[in-house]
C-alpha cells in the first residue's frame, strides 16, 4: 500500500496530468462553441414537420424498408427497433442531441491517443529524470513496482479518459439545448452513451498500458510514443493496406472494432454466382476483445522479463 500511494502520488505530480485535462477541455470549449456559431434552432414549425416525416420513416423501418437481404437485422443489434432507432434521424441541419454516441464515438481517436501520451508519460518519466535506480532502492521487487505502475497508470487513465468524454456530453447537451434539437431521442439513448464512453475508456487504458510497457522497454517517454507512432503509421497504415487479410489480426483495428460494435468483413474473392458470395467476417466484438488482451498481456510480458534481467543504469 506504501508502495501504490506513492505511486498515485508520482502520478498526480507530474505536470503531464493536468495538462491533458486542461487541453482537453479547451479543446471541448473551442470545438463545441465553433459548432454553435454555425448552428441555429429550428423554428416549431421546422420542427414539426420534421416530427411527421421522422415517424413515417420510423414506420417503414419496422415494416422492414430498411433492413439487408433476406431480412437480416444487424448483428450489433438485437431488435429491429435498435436497427430503426439507428438508421432513421429527423432531416434536421442543425447539432442533436440524440447524436453525443455518435461523435463521442468519432473523437475516441483524441481520447485514445490522450491516454496513451498518459501511459508513455507515466511509465518513462523515472527513466528520463534517472529516479528509477532510487525507487528500485527503496523497494527492490521489481514485479510488484511494475504492477502497481501499471495499476496507476489504468486508474489514471481511466478516470481522466472518463472526466473528459463526460464534460464533453454535459457541454454537448448544454450547447444543443441553446442551438440544437434535444427531442427525437432514442428511448436507451443514456445507456448506449454511458456503453460507448466505457468502450472508449477500455482501450484508452489498452493503449496507455501498451505505451507504459514500451516507456518500460525503451526506458523514455520518447521512445514509447515514438515506437507506438511509427507502428500505427508504419505498420497498420501502410503494411495491412496491402494485406487486408491480416487485419482480423491488428490491435488498431481491433479497438476500432470494439468501439463501434462493427465486425471488419471482407468481400470474398473469384466467387461465382450472382450474389458474389457471403462476406467474411475478418474480426468480429468478441475477437476484438481478445486481440486487445493479447497484445497488452504479451507485451507486458516481455516488459516485466526485460525489467527483471536488465540492469538500472
């Protein structure tokens, strides 16, 4: 327990915290009040018309107008309501609120990407400021200062992850109150959106953890991100551009898959036949989940070997 305090206490101070928070919330401030400059508020008119058109289009997709070959719902869905609830919005140029899932969905890359500036940060700083040889001092078993390091840096993430999706939803609703739609909502609108903030903090905290075990690794700050950017770009945004094949395989798309609820399929190729064949299903949620966990238990591993066997220096 001495340990973890001290832990959470090395964590609270270092400046890097509260700097995400402070830029994120700017960042919430200025690109929420850029969309309420260019938005205005229907008139009741406007919005009652687009009440009767939105109810006789809901009703056709509980008909079935809406729905894919041989009447198939979605597998992401589990009625035809959520299919409906989905597929049919008010035609409406204006922020509603019944869309926070969706951009909240939208900005995860920025969340993700904060939290793993987080774990790189927070798992190379002793290395950088040369702090790690003196905590090694203080207590020598190796395997429980990485742990706990690693406990930190999920608590941190998690609740920074959570404090910002959650200001950026209450800013959202303030906004569409004033220059947007608040009706039209779906009836599990507050689930769906406390479902898709929990996502997006789950692989926050998959990215955080990879960056911590690569500052761990590359004993720096500079090396986690750099190595982490460069296998993005490199790796899964060239590299699997040719090889569509492996992407069932990739962590990236993995977390993408997660968030969104959306299986990666493949067109199947040299089929015959007017159909073209069923497509393939790449990588569905629950091979997502497990792709993520094998890439941060793997990676862990290695980590926690090399902390163990290599000398601090």
């Amino acid at each position: 327990m001495r340990l973890l305090r001290s832990e959470f206490l090395r964590a609270r101070s270092r400046r890097v915290v509260p700097m995400v928070i402070i830029g994120g919330l700017i960042g919430i401030v200025i690109g929420l009040g850029i969309a309420a400059a260019y938005n205005h508020k229907p008139s009741p008119e406007q919005i009652a018309a687009a009440q009767s058109q939105y109810q006789v289009a809901y009703q056709r997709c509980l008909n079935g107008k809406f729905l894919g070959p041989n009447q198939l719902i979605d597998a992401r869905y589990t009625s035809i309501e959520d299919v409906c609830n989905a597929a049919v919005a008010p035609d409406l140029s204006t922020i509603m609120l019944r869309d926070v899932g969706v951009i909240l969905e939208h900005i995860s890359t920025f969340v993700i990407l904060l939290g793993a500036l987080l774990g790189a940060s927070l798992g190379g700083a002793d290395w950088t400021s040369n702090t790690m040889g003196t905590l090694l001092t203080w207590e020598p078993r190796r395997l429980r200062v990485f742990l706990e390091r690693a406990l930190v840096v999920a608590a941190v993430v998690v609740v920074v992850t959570l404090f910002l999706q959650i200001a950026f939803a209450l800013v959202y609703w303030g906004v569409t109150s004033v220059r947007g739609v608040t009706t039209f909502l779906p009836p599990n609108l507050l689930g769906d959106v406390a479902g898709t903030m929990l996502r997006v903090s789950a692989m926050a905290i998959a990215f955080a953890l990879v960056a911590y075990v690569l500052a761990m690794i590359g004993r720096s700050t500079v090396s986690s991100l750099g190595v982490l950017f460069g296998y993005l770009i490199l790796f899964e945004g060239v590299i699997a551009g040719f090889r569509p094949s492996i992407m069932g395989s990739l962590f990236v798309r993995a977390a993408v898959v997660v968030i969104g609820r959306q299986p990666i399929l493949m067109e199947p190729g040299n089929v015959s036949g007017p159909a073209g064949g069923q497509p393939i299903v790449l990588m569905d949620v629950t091979k997502a989940w497990v792709v993520v966990a094998i890439y941060v238990v793997v990676l862990g591993v290695v980590s926690v070997v090399q902390f163990q066997r290599r000398d601090v220096t």
